[in-house]
C-alpha cells in the first residue's frame, strides 16, 4: 500500500468516524432573526424567540418548538376566539328567544292569561294527585282492617303485599305532589321573566313613537 493510498485511507475513516457526532451535532436547528441558519447538541442561543427544530440523526425532524411567545399568543388567540362563539351563539339563542315571545304574546295581559291557565293546569293537577292519595288510604285502612282478621295466625302473603304495594303508591304520589307544588313557583318564575323580556322589548318601541 502506498503512501497517498494509506492517506486517502485514513482521511475516509476520519470522515466515517465524524458522521455521528456531526448528526448529534445538528440536534436542533433553527433560522436566527439574521436570517442565518444554526445548528447545535443544545439550542443555540440565536434561535431563542424563533421556531426550532428538532432533528433525529438522520438529520430529520421530528418536533417543532414554538417560540414560549408565539404558544402564549396561540391560546390567547384560541381563548378569544372561543369566547366570541360563545358570545354569538347566546345572542343568536337570545334574538331566537326574544322573536318567539313576541310571535306568543301581543300584550302583557296575554302573559297573564297564560300565566292563569298554566297555574289553573297546574293546580287540577295538585287536585287529582290528591284524590289518588285519598284512594290509596282508604284502601290502605281496608288492607289494615284484613289482617286485623290474623292476630293470632299468619296472614296470607297476598295481603301482605297488597299493604306493602300500597305503601309504595302512597310514598310515590306524595312526592308526586310535592313536585307540583314546586312546579307552581317554576311557573310563576317562567311567566314572571317572560313579563320582563315583554316590557324590555316593547316599551322602547312604544316610547319612541312618542
């Protein structure tokens, strides 16, 4: 082997012999504001503000690093235009809201009157529970009356599940009742703000012609 072979030789294993490092060593990469490119194992100092990338050893990237900057802006600007849609949706449900009730009612005394049928429906209610409650009792002192009969033997396990099926009838209807009872404060509050909204929505108009 010569001697210019032995250095071809050498200068091609130093070659070899640097390519890992020299991928390690393009780890990150970035454009500086100068407009220059800079590589670097860590992140060179030049590329803190701008977009980094991160590079396998086979020199491709794999990651992106946004500037702390522009990720903060990012999401402000996410947030904001969150809250905008948010915004617009409730005024669009709100516009939408506002047309029904003035397609519903001509006047405050049409709030009323629907205000009277609504707690008139109501209260029917209230009534009809009251009456099946009443039912219940008074087949509740029946069933009571019957095993009377079986003080001093078993009574049958029919009866015994007629009381105890009466017991849960009874229990259900009075919560039923209580639920209407709650239903006429929840009509009330419904009629009472759709009064408001009425008056917020005509009154201007009207003072306008004046």
């Amino acid at each position: 082997m010569n001697r210019n072979t032995s250095l071809a030789a050498i200068v091609i294993g130093l070659a070899f012999a640097a390519l890992p490092s020299f991928a390690q060593a393009q780890s990150y990469r970035c454009t500086g504001a100068d407009g220059k490119r800079y590589y670097g194992q860590i992140i060179p100092r030049p590329c803190i503000g701008q977009v980094v990338e991160q590079l396998n050893e086979q020199g491709l990237v794999v990651r992106r690093i946004e500037p702390r900057s522009t990720a903060d802006e990012r999401e402000a600007k996410a947030a904001e235009e969150k809250k905008r849609r948010d915004e617009e949706l409730a005024r669009r449900e709100e516009l939408r809201r506002n047309r029904a009730l003035l397609a519903t009612y001509t006047s405050v005394q049409d709030i009323e009157d629907a205000r009277i049928r609504a707690l008139e429906g109501n209260s029917q209610a209230i009534k009809d529970v009251d009456q099946r409650i009443t039912q219940i009792k008074v087949r509740q002192e029946k069933l009571a009356s019957e095993m009377g009969a079986y003080k001093d033997k078993p009574a049958p396990e029919e009866l015994k599940r007629d009381i105890k099926n009466t017991e849960i009838d009874l229990e259900a209807q009075q919560g039923l009742r209580q639920a209407k009872q709650r239903e006429a404060e929840t009509i009330n509050a419904r009629y009472d703000e759709d009064r408001k909204r009425y008056l917020e929505l005509t009154q201007p108009a009207k003072e306008s012609k004046q």
